[in-house]
C-alpha cells in the first residue's frame, strides 16, 4: 500500500506511535521482518523532544545486528580511555583526580561512545527505509486523537481490535512551540536531523490534507511517544515514583579551558558550587551537565522556575565549579535545563496488544548515559515477539513476556539513576566527621559498580516460554506468573548451564572470533546473529574428527531433519532455515576436515540460486591475522563433546543441553512456536 | 557554474576523460581539494568496460583516506586466508595441495578482497558528489572529438592552454555495441553499477541535447579512457610490448562442486587441459578463470575467433580442468573472454599539460588482480600534484614526478604479468626430466616473491623535488631527469635514514597504532593521513620530560613558526595547518604529560570556531582496549630522541632528519612548495 494514499478506514498490523529512537527501533524490526507497519509522530521532521547521545556498547551490538554500526562508528566520539574524577582538596580548590577505564576491556566488541540522537534516528530512518523497500516511512505531522481495544476481540489472532483515530496536523500545530523564546522549556529544539527530500516531500502533501481524519484498524499499538505520553494516559496508566530532583543545567559547547580532562568523561564535585559533568562528543563539542544550586526551588512543588534559566546562568554555574581552571565559549551548539525525577510505569501493556515503551513507561535523569538506550532495547525486546505472532510463527503468548522481561531493566535503571543522583547532586565530604557530605570515591564506586548495567550487559530475563530455566531461578527472573514450557528443575537446569558457563541462559550472547569453515575468515560469532526475526541453534559440534562425536552430530541432524519434528514443522515448504538457522562451531583444525564431506547437509543446506550455505558452519581455531578467539574456552564448552544453545533472535541465550537432549530441545520450540500438523 | 548548464564554450581547471576506477580516482581528489574539474564518459551509466575486481591493501588504504572504506569492507569478499594450489598427482588426477597463508601478516590493515568494480565506482561517485558539493558529477554520453596544446602557453599557470571539442551523444551512440548477440567481445556489459535519480536525469538532459558541441578550454586534461585510449591516440603516442597471450575464458557464476577450494583462492594445473583459477566473490559467486587450450589461434596473427566462444566451451574446459571434481550452475553473473599482452606507453604526458592513465599506459592480463588497483594508484600519485599546483600552492616542476614515479610501476606491473602468465598457461611438468613443463612450485614461488607488489605496498619512488633521497638511491629511482631540491649526498642520507628505518623514503607510510593524547582513543596513525592534499610533518618528539628533549622540540616549533620561515610563507593569512599539517608523536607515558601544557600551541593549533587542535597530539603508549601498538620500535625511532618525517599527501615518506634539521626540512618545501615573500 502507498503509505500516502490511506482511505479514511484502514487497517495495519502494527501501529507505532513516537518516532523517537525506542518507536524507530519497533519499526526497525517491522522493516526487517516484512509486518505491515505505519509510524507516525505529530511533530514534524525538523524538531523533536530531549537530545541523548550516550550509547552504551549493547545499543551498537544492536545497530550491528540492523546493519548500520559501521555509520555509527564512524561518526561518534568514543569514551574509550578514563573517568576522571576530580575534588577540592584541602584548601577547597578542585584538583584533577586519578584516571581509570571507562568500560572494563572484554565486555564487548563495542565502548561507550556519545553520538547526537538526531544522527542514530537518521541511520534508522535510511535503514527501515531500505529493509522496507520504502513501505514504512515516518508520517509526520500525525497525531492519535483516540484509541479503543475491543477486548471481546483481543484473543483472535484474525482480528484487528485496537481503532486508533487519526487526524493530519498542518504545519502550525505539528511545531512545537518555543516556550520563553528559547528551547529549554520542555526540551525542544531545533535539530540538526536534516530532511531527505522524499521526507520532506510526503510531509507537505500530509500538510496538504490537514484536518483530515482517518480510522486505522490495528492488530496491536506500540505507544513509544514519551514521558508524557498520550498512548499512557488514554490506557490510564500512570508513571510511579519520586517526581523531583535537583534541578540541572546541559550544554553542548566548544569550550576553550585549561582544564585538563576536557576530552575525557569527567566529574567534577567543587566544595561549595555543585558538581559538573563533563562529556565529550564528536565536532569537539563537550557536553557539560551542570548543577544549579542558585536556583531557588518552590517550597511547595519542589519545582525550579525555569523561565528564569539562562545559558549565561547555567555556565556562569560552570565556571564556578571548575575554578581555579578558567572556561569559555563562543560556539554553543545547544542547551536546555531539566529537573527529572525517577519514575517507572504501572502497566507496559493493556491486553498484549497496546504496549508502552521508552520513556512512556520510565523516566530519570540522563546522567548515567542510559534513556536512548534502554528505551530502543525496550522495542529491542518487543518487535520480533510481535512480528513472530503477527506472522503466525510464534505463540501470542509470549507477548507476555515483554512486560515482565522490560520492566524489571527499568526498575534496576530507575534505582541506579536514583543513587547516582544522589551522590553527584550532594557536596562533597569536607572531612571524616561531615555525615551530610558526599565521598567522591563513593560516586565512583557506584559507577564501576554499576558498569555492567551501564553497558547494556547486566540483562538477564527471567524463566518464561521464551527462556528455559526453573522458576526457582528466579533472582534475575520476571517476578512469576509467566508461562514456561520446559518443565526444567533446578539441578538439571544447572547441569545444562555448566555445558557453557560462558553462556548464561537469560542473557546476551557474548560474542567470540571464530573461523569460517569455509573460507577461513574471522568473523566476531555475534554479527551472525543478525535481527532478521530467526531463532539460532549454535550447534558447538565439539570434535568433529572423533568418530564417536560424529555419530553424535549426525544423530541430531537425523532428528532435526526428520518431518515429523519441528524443524521441518514450523518451516512448511518454506526453505530449512527460515524460522531457526542452525550456526556450527567446531573444535578441530580447520584444515583437517572439508565443509561437504564432514557436516551434515542440514548444517549447510543447499539452494540452486545460492548454492551451499558456506557461512553456517565454523572453527574455533587459530586466524592468519587476528589471533586465537579461543571460544570453547570463552564460552566454557568441552572441546570433545560441544553442546546445544537456542538463542532468541534478539541475541538472548534461551536454551543450553547436550547433543543428545532433542525432546528438550523440541518442547523449547513446542512452547513458544506454532507447528504444523 | 552549473554542470549541466554549459555554454557552448567554457573554461575549465582539470578535464578528466573517462569515468572508470582511474578516471574516478583524479576526480576524487579534485573533489576533496577542492578544484574546478570536470570528467566525461562517452557511454551512459548503465554499461561499462572491463569487470576487474580485485582490491589490494593498498586500494584500500586509499578509500580509507577518502572516507569511504567502511562501505567497501561492508560488501567484500575477503580473501583473507589461504592460497590453494592443486595439481596432477602421478596418474594425472587432480589432489588439492597445500594451503599457505595469501597475504603476510603485518604489511598493512588491509587484506586482499574482491568485490565488483561496479560498486567501486558507485563509492566513489558517492564520494566525490559529497566532497564536491554536488559540482562534479560524471557527465556521460559526452565524447571528446578534438585535443589541441597551444605550446606556447605550456609553462603559463594562468593560462588554459588545452583545447577539447566535445559532443553530446544520443542514446544509442552512447550504449556500447553488444557483439555477437552476446557481450564477451570486448568484455563489455550490462552492469549491477544501478543509477541514482539525479544521475539518471543529468543523463536525459543530455541525450535531449544530443549532438550539440562544446570547446572547453582547460588546463590540465587527464585521459582515463582504457586500453584503447582516445587520448593516448590523439596525442600520438602508443603502448609498446607483445600483443598477445593465451586465451582464457572468465565465468563468474554460483558453483555447485564437491571442489573442496571453491571458498578459498585457488589455482589449479590439470595435466592435459590446461590451467583454472578460482577467486571466491561476494554474494557466493565465484569467479573462475579458465584456460582455453582447445581454442585455434590463427597462425599469422596469433588471435583467437573470439565470436566462436561461448560460456558454454568455455565451461566445458572448466569442467575437463577440474576432474575428478564435478562442477555445474544454474546462475552466471557475467561471462567473458580475453586474449591480452603485456604492454606499457611510450609515454605518461605531453607538456604536463595532458596526462594519461591506467589502461590508457598499461594493459596486461587480470591474474594478478591488478588492473584496478594500478589504474586508481596512477591518479591516486597524479591528482594531488595538479590540485596543489592548480591552487597555486605547489611548483609546477612536480608534475614532471607522475611518468617517472608511475612509468617504473608500469613496467614492473608488465614484468610481474607476463612472468606469471607464462607459469599459469603453461602443463605442469611430469618428471624432472620434463623441460617444458612449469612446475607448480614455481608459480606459488612467484606469487609469494610478488606479494609486496601485489599488496601495492613495494612502491618505492626515486629521487625528485618531492622525494628527499639522494640520485645514486637510484636502484628504486626515476631513471634520471628528475630535479632534486635537497641536495642530499648518500652518507648524509644513510645517516638519516636510520633514524626510522621502518620509514623508508619514497616508500607508503606504514601504520602503526598510536594513542590520542587527549583522550587516549587508539587510531591507526594512517587513519589521520586523509587525503585532503595536505603534506604532513610527523614529528617523534621523543620522550617529552627530558627537559633537553623537550627544549629541541620547542625549538623546531619556534622556527616552524616563525613568519619568516616556510610554514607561515605558504599558508599566509590561512591557518598555520592548510596546507602542512603537524602531527606529533611522543614516547612518554600518556598519563605524565598534559596536552596543553607540555607541548607548543603550534603543535595543536587553535581556533574559536572548534577550540584546540586536541586530535594532532598521539603518543606511543600501552591502550586499554587494543593493547601496544609499540609505534617507535616499529617505525625504528629513538625514543628519547625522536626524529621529524615528512608526508606527501599521497602518504608517501618524502623526507626524514633530525628534529635540528630545519635547515634542510625547509629546503624539502622551498623545492616543491610556493613561497610567499
């Protein structure tokens, strides 16, 4: 259908509401998985809401897995090398303190990097653009003027239960006003995400038909349109939690300081003037978050007058916290104020078929780094469930799995955020017996600390139909109540886990350099694993040179190719690895064993157009170039024997057994797929 | 000036003729320095000649310094592994031999990859719209008809001393002929290089003007226009060498074998059918070259009747090669047969005014994978000296450097082909008794003697106004003729020469990880030679905290400052890094030394629009992420003292001294340079 030419009654499969990262990324995953998909967002093209730019080392993972890291990478500015923190010493002047990683190396391919957000939601846009051979464009300029769920229908996988009205805004109403003649007022600002002429284009011809209403019929809804978010209130949900905080001042700048540790992520706690962070970003731009302890705050409300707020204001704070250093400016590139307190939504969903994502459902400060990428790994988790669902493969149950897997991230977010909160908004401590004070080291120690939720890595989703562990396990888990369909206890569970120890069920799949069978190339195990909407089995066929282990390997193939099971079910005509691609590690030398004569053809099946799958069968052995991955070791699998992992296809390890535990493996897909009779 | 709106007469810098590799190369670097050019083809987008597809280390480092290599490592085809070599075993049948390793680790970031020249030229194309800011696009169905030189103007830089008549052609005058109801005749084809809008619309209002004339009075004129150059034609000048080879048959197609190679670079000798070679591509295809012995060549002139050649014949002698292996397909990207000498022009240029380049001076078969990466290399050496010299920054004496520097590639380009022409065309020897056979051993030996030419990496320029060496280092020279402006005696060299022995002069510079001083992100040192017609000074300050050390760095810095030195001669009222950027290399920890206060302003300038020059400060110590890039040892510098390097914009050593060398550094730019009063 011409994303133009809607009637005034249509019908979608998924409508997306927000077009800021977290609704980008859903329609990201329509794109990839061909859902019919519309997204629309009532500002237009040249101004949207809030400017993060931090991206953690999981949210690249991601971008990878999307095809588009590689722009990321070479335009963002990575934190790769220290925090610094500095403090008054004992005369009260700041001195620059010692210097540390940033991220601990080994974690992953990716650092902690700072890119505008306008530039990620350009590098969505070309891409959706391109995976959707140009059927999903954002419509700008739209806004939802009411949505109803048919709840007598929401069982029905046929029917389209949600009716969302639309309206088309003209250009007055789809700007955001500028409150106080500038931008800070609620974070709005003029962007410097740059139209595409065809963008451009469609947003006249919708300001052309302003006033016109239209009526979409939708199988499900996902609200990603902000802290405020329309979608929440016309749910009646509400946002829990502690509403305020200090109050902050942001901007973007060119500075000319003596400050040393200026191109370094730096905090800085004066002994009287607040604290200051200092982040660096591409163009030699820095961010400075700067504390506003002049401002007066209402008795009442707790609230700052921030139509009092300037930039002079704000860096006048600046420079009072970093003296004795001086800083100056003559290019600011942008700034605003904000006063944000911790706080996460009631409900992610009504029914399985409106969800709410982003900061829809959780707000805090940007002073960890964290909104952009929490809020896209939010629509990380849930797009391909309902791309799965919408495309009769996977079970509409497990759209239940979103809420209890997504909530629990944002509260851990919301408790970190709070914490650090706290400490860099504090003084700092004068000497031993100040109980008010705050210990610089302390603020450090909750930032190495809380690295691996800053990365991205901390993430480990609870038992569920989507992830095989025992309830028991249930310390990282989603609170209960969700359905899981390997009855696995406790003691089996554990005996599975310790064949890859690397390899922790509930979390990422941690990537390895490995070989290409057939050609010899390295290539990171990750960036196989690419968001096309696949399940994975990474068969590690351990030694493929011993007869017995052979036996083995050609045993399961027998059995995963076998018609009455569920590979060859959940596939149809449809070719063998179009629902679940089997990836092969193995451990002998590369040399010693030919891709034909020693793996199964299941392990790399065979098309007239494409001929054999090359690329699906891999060794974990020394490289010309690049080293030793060593991932048997990594991922703590005997070498002899191998093992089985099923990993989701938004790269989540779900599965881990022997060679020989088929039927497990089967009721793992019995529980979350639909197969054929 | 509109590059569609020309008048029937106009004025141009750079007439580029011919918009292959070569062609796009010369226009490349007008685009990134900013010069008035423009470049024509006579065919139109959709078709073009020759399909090469090989990119070397070399090439690639090239599209790094262009911007543009992360596309290319997106879509290539590495062939990053092995060389395989088969041969007869004593009954005569085919065995797989050893595989060894295809380029040595360590000669570059780069490895040998394929990918389709199609897609070359769209990078570049991409490229130079960008950097020209849209002012050069290639302008196609355009065909040169008249070259005049007015001699008398040849030494006027304000003249325009080259007069091209050019005409616009139809459509059907600018569609290559298809031969023989099929497209090998003169390997021309239907290509994958897909057009934009704007491309596609530029060349209709062509055709709408078709037949029109237009005299174009330029400067400088480039003939990239192949093998059967009308430029080369014109001025009268020939390729000189044996005219013809073997015929071979080229297929590139999706194999269905039980060939165990197929993934890898193999080469293969059959006892009685002659030779194949396999060069693994992208998107599964294979390209297989195959020796055509059953073909007649005719007595007299030793041409084969190519219009008897079909892919069918030509796949019957890949499938009598390689016996007792089965191969078949379904899919055929392209097919083609060539039949080509080893031939070099007798001359490169006619008053430095008109330069030829590429297939235009040198044709030879495709074994090596050459033809594209000499043909871009050629302009890669020639586009930076017209720009400078157009910009009035450069002597016109340099260009003078292109035929001596290139000529010499040329023919060892020729030498290398036809050794191993001969080696590929020729049976494998039966017995040591055999004297007219190869023995496959010799041609692995071959291919492993040439790597470094085959990297692009043995370049070795001789002795010029651009190349500080002196004229008896002539074992890699120019042949004599060349004027030198330092006037350096071969013991003075030596001595210098050895204060980086891993740089040598008038080799590439290689690269070696470094860390950025002010923020500690690791970069490839190369990666901050871009190509935007800058000479660099790489100063290896040494160990900064010796305060001797650091007294000669302030001292070099004090005389590159001073006004009445070089550097602020040819800059004036530009800033002090337009047109010779500093880039500083110290061996001290990161950690001990401060950007701002321990090194002169000059070696990180600063301006108000972006503040410092953080990003021109590196040093040589251990990174967090990426471990020791050790540069000192690896360029072979005294750590404690250092040394100062000179490169050329094309990333060429030109010049290497002591840091209390300046005497001589300033003679180097006085002898190619422009200096102001």
């Amino acid at each position: 259908m011409d994303i133009d030419g809607h009637d005034s009654e249509s019908s979608v499969d998924v409508l997306i509401i927000g077009a800021g990262p977290a609704g980008l990324m859903a329609a990201a995953w329509m794109a990839h998985c061909g859902v019919h998909a519309r997204i629309i967002d009532k500002r237009n093209a040249k101004v949207f809401c809030g400017q993060a730019d931090g991206l953690n080392p999981r949210s690249q993972e991601i971008f990878e897995s999307f095809g588009f890291v590689d722009r990321f990478r070479k335009e963002a500015y990575y934190l790769n090398e220290v925090w610094a923190t500095s403090s008054p010493d004992e005369n009260g002047v700041i001195r620059r303190g010692e210097r540390t990683p940033d991220t601990p190396p080994g974690l992953s391919r990716f650092m902690h990097a700072t890119l505008h957000q306008g530039r990620i939601e350009r590098f969505f846009l070309d891409n959706i653009k391109k995976y959707s051979k140009d059927t999903i464009q954002v419509e700008r300029g739209v806004m939802p003027e009411s949505l109803a769920i048919e709840e007598t229908k929401v069982h029905d996988q046929t029917a389209y239960p949600v009716t969302v009205k639309l309206r088309r805004l003209n250009e007055e109403e789809s700007t955001p006003k500028q409150h106080g003649g500038a931008q800070f007022a609620d974070g709005l600002f003029r962007s410097n995400l740059f139209g595409e002429a065809d963008e451009d284009a469609l947003l006249q011809r919708s300001y052309e038909r302003a006033g016109e209403s239209e009526t979409v019929h939708a199988k499900y809804v996902i609200g990603c349109d902000g802290a405020r978010s329309w979608t929440r209130n016309v749910l009646g949900f509400e946002l829990q939690g502690e509403s305020i905080d200090a109050i902050w001042g942001v901007m973007d700048i060119v500075p000319f300081t003596d400050f040393p540790g200026i191109r370094e992520r730096s905090m800085i706690q004066s002994a009287e003037y607040g604290s200051l962070m200092v982040i660096p970003r591409e163009n030699n731009l820095v961010r400075l978050y700067i504390q506003l302890i002049e401002v007066k705050l209402d008795a009442t409300t707790g609230r700052a007058d921030k139509s009092k707020i300037t930039p002079e204001s704000i860096f006048d704070a600046a420079k009072k916290i970093l003296q004795p250093y001086k800083i100056e400016y003559d290019v600011c590139d942008w700034w605003t104020a904000y006063q944000i307190g911790q706080r996460v939504g009631t409900h992610f969903q009504a029914h399985d078929r409106v969800f709410l994502a982003g900061d829809a459902v959780h707000t805090h400060s940007p002073k960890a780094g964290q909104g952009m990428n929490v809020s896209m790994q939010d629509c990380y988790n849930l797009g391909w469930k309902l791309a799965l669902v919408i495309k009769g493969i996977a079970q509409p149950s497990i759209l239940s799995t979103y809420e209890a897997e997504r909530r629990r991230v944002a509260q851990e977010l919301i408790a970190i955020d709070h914490r650090l909160s706290r400490q860099i908004s504090g003084k700092p401590v004068k000497d031993s017996a100040d109980p008010t004070g705050i210990n610089p080291d302390d603020f450090k120690k909750s930032m190495i600390e809380g690295h691996l939720f800053f990365q991205g890595l901390s993430i480990n989703y609870g038992p569920s139909s989507l992830i095989a562990k025992p309830s028991e396990a249930d310390e990282h888990g989603n609170g209960g109540g969700i359905a899981q369909s390997t009855k696995i206890n406790a003691e089996t569970f554990a005996k599975r886990q310790a064949l890859a120890t690397g390899l922790p069920v509930g979390m990422r799949f941690n990537s390895c350099k490995v070989l290409d069978q057939s050609d010899g190339r390295i290539w990171h195990l990750q960036e196989k694993l690419k968001s096309d909407g696949r399940f994975r089995i990474v068969l590690f066929a351990g030694n493929i040179l011993d007869p017995a282990q052979k036996q083995r390997v050609e045993h399961l193939c027998t059995q995963l190719d076998a018609p009455s099971n569920f590979l060859r079910r959940i596939t149809g005509t449809g070719s063998i690895d179009s629902i679940v691609e089997i990836l092969t590690i193995h451990s002998a030398k590369r040399h010693s064993v030919e891709l034909l004569r020693d793996f199964p053809d299941i392990l790399h099946p065979f098309s007239r157009q494409t001929g054999w799958g090359y690329h699906q069968v891999y060794c974990d052995d020394v490289s010309v170039y690049e080293g030793f991955g060593d991932a048997y070791v990594s991922y703590g699998v005997d070498k002899d024997r191998g093992c089985v992992v099923v990993v989701r296809p938004d790269q989540i390890v779900a599965w881990v057994g022997e060679l020989d535990d088929f039927d497990d493996l089967q009721s793992y897909f019995q529980g979350c797929l639909l197969l054929s009779d």
